[in-house]
C-alpha cells in the first residue's frame, strides 16, 4: 500500500505565528489544529495552510519538518511560502 506524508506550515493570522508539522492526513491534521486538538496551536485558531510538501515515506517528512524547524528563522519561512506562490 502507498501512502503520502506531509510536511506543511501553518498561519495564525491571530498571533501572527508560523507552525511547521508533518502528517500522513493533512487535512484530518489541520481540523485538529483549528478544533484545540493540539495543544501548542490551540491560541492561533484559525490556522490557515500556507505551504505544505509531499512525501512517499514517513522518514522523508520527518526529516523535512526538523531541518524546517531548525532553522528557526521566520524570513525563510517566508521566502520559501513565496518562492512556492510564484510558480
């Protein structure tokens, strides 16, 4: 069986923050952020997509999501949301 993994990042035009996780259901996913189902993003609800990434395995996703983390730095979050809206 073939399944898809998902790195995304999220938006909280609310606390102007940026979330970055990764899902095998992104949309299952995001419901339970903007339901409180997770308590790091219950204060932003509604958080809205604004990137996301797809993946053949877990691992890959996984990997994307922590390199995303670590870089720790809203400007490259930013131009990488951008970069994706251009093409």
């Amino acid at each position: 069986m073939f399944s898809t993994f998902y790195t995304y990042i999220l938006y909280s035009e609310k606390i102007d923050k940026y979330y970055i996780g990764y899902s095998a259901d992104l949309e299952k996913r995001i419901e339970k952020h903007n339901e409180g189902g997770t308590q790091s993003t219950k204060n932003g609800i509604p958080w809205k997509i604004v990137y996301f990434e797809s993946f053949d395995n877990k691992s890959d996703a996984i990997k994307r999501e922590k390199y995303l983390k670590k870089m720790k730095s809203r400007k490259h979050i930013v131009e990488l949301i951008s970069k994706r809206s251009s093409r």
